[in-house]
C-alpha cells in the first residue's frame, strides 16, 4: 500500500485541516498516511524543494520552483481577501514606505510569499534579516532589523500586546496589491501533493483532506485543544488557545475563497512577479 509523507505546518492556521487525520478521527482508504510536523514556513518551502515530503503547505511563491513535481489542490489555496490577514509591514519607530527602502527589513525566508510580495510591492531595503519562528521576529525587531512583514498577524499582535511593545503600522501588502492587481485575492499559501504518486492518489489525498477540513471547522473546540498541544511540541513555547482560537478562523476564511476568484489572484501574482524577474515563469498552475 502507498505511503504518503504528510509534512503540516506548526502554525495554527495551516495546521487545522490535518489534525483529524493526525488523530486518526478521519481515516483514509487505500493508502497510508505518515506525518512529519514542521516547524517554519521557510523549512517547509526547502522540504518541497528536495521533494522530502510529499503533502505539505508551502508559500505560494514556492509554486514556479516546483511546478513540474506537485499539484496545487484547489480546495487548500490560502488567500487574503481583506486587511485582517494582509501581512502588515509593522516597526517600532513610525517609518513611511521609502523609509523602508533604506530600512533592515525581518522576513521569514528567502521564498516566502511575504518577501516575494515586498520585493513586487516595495522593492528595496538596506538589508534582509531572516528569521523563522514568529516569536524570535518579535526579539529581533529594533534590534537586527527596523520593520517586519508581519505573515502571522494575530499572534504577533497578540505576543506584542503581552509584551507591552507598541507598534507603527506603515503598511501592509494587501493595501499595496490591492493597489496594484484590483480587489482580486492576494495569494498566500498552498497545499501541494507529488506528482510522483499518480494523479488518481493526489485526487483520493483531496477528498479525505477535504473532510478532515470540514471536520475541523465543525468541531473548532476539540481541534484547538490538539492544535495546541502541537505547536507546543513543536516550538517549545505555550500558545494562547484563544490566539489559536482567532488564527484558525481567520485562515478558515482565507481557505475559503471561491476558487475561481483564487485562480485569477494566482495568475496576475505569477505573471507580475514573472514579468519583473522576481519569480520563474509558470507554465501552467496545475490545480486538482
């Protein structure tokens, strides 16, 4: 029987749909499943690259790297549709866009949507500080790099808060895409399964995904307990369950855009970022 390695994302939002598959309450038929948590968006991204896992949720801005190995499946596209989960640009000191230009600017990964879409939007800075766990971008912010393009918003706001730390808020990138590409949904992240293990097991992985998501969304107080079990495990730190709470209902709208309006954000997100160099051309967006 066919094993497919499972790599979910440690954060609560992209973690949600998987938990009853984790917990075994969703069982698929006809293969098995074998699950690898990871930890940074960053890790993930590099994971898919080498073709390490075969299901896992990379930025969106991974999709052009791997286009020939994964299909996109299209009832797990992430993408904002509004300013809650837009990915502020937020500093310490109040900061105006060109300031940001010749700022140090804190990022997640060299791949990551987030840098992807402050590259097409903004452009320059003085210097990329890369760090991957959510928390330590709060530590490093004043201190490596002036201003953060926040991807995990509610729980950087929320650790902000706790820590008494006040923040200016210049931008987000969804202000400036909307700006640029009109009010279509601003691409995020995906859920990718190898092509590799045929097109009638991608499609079989898509249908149970599917009623694990929906099982999730039905049963958000049993799932949160889990979720933070895992991100505990998984960061060495205790997470607010009502962060995780916030976080998993605000991705549950970003998981649930009409497909069709997702598909005309991803096209004018590859071409743009094709067209200016930023990303490899895609030759077709390969959803299931």
């Amino acid at each position: 029987m066919v094993t497919i390695k499972v790599g979910p994302l440690a954060d609560s939002g992209d973690l949600y749909p998987f938990i009853p598959l984790i917990e075994g309450i969703i069982k698929p038929e006809g293969f098995n499943l074998e699950f690898e948590i990871i930890t940074t968006v960053q890790d993930t991204n590099e994971k898919v690259l080498k073709k390490e896992v075969d299901v896992a949720v990379p930025s969106a801005a991974m999709y052009p790297y791997i286009q020939d190995d994964y299909y996109i499946l299209g009832n797990a596209i992430a993408s904002a549709i509004d300013g809650i989960t837009g990915m502020p640009v937020i500093s310490l000191t109040p900061l105006s866009i060109e300031d940001l230009k010749k700022s140090r600017i804190i990022v997640h990964g060299h791949n990551t949507t987030a840098f992807t879409l402050y590259k097409l939007l903004i452009g320059k800075y003085n210097k990329l500080v890369i760090v991957k766990k959510v928390l330590d971008e709060i530590k490093a912010l004043g201190k490596e790099g002036d201003a953060l393009v926040a991807v995990h918003e509610i729980k950087m706001m929320y650790a902000l808060e706790k820590l008494g730390i006040k923040v200016n808020r210049v931008t987000s990138m969804w202000d400036l895409w909307k700006n640029l590409a009109g009010n279509v949904p601003m691409p995020l992240g995906t859920v990718v399964i190898n092509k590799d293990l045929g097109k009638d097991i991608a499609l079989k992985f898509k249908e149970v995904y599917e009623k694990s998501k929906k099982y999730a969304e039905k049963h958000i107080d049993e799932i949160i307990r889990k979720d933070a079990e895992i991100m505990k495990e998984a960061h060495k730190e205790n997470i607010d369950e009502e962060i995780i709470r916030k976080t998993i209902w605000a991705d549950i709208q970003e998981y649930n855009v009409p497909l069709e309006d997702v598909k005309r954000g991803m096209e004018i997100f590859y071409n743009l970022t094709a067209d200016r160099g930023i990303l490899p051309k895609v030759k077709k967006i390969d959803i299931i």
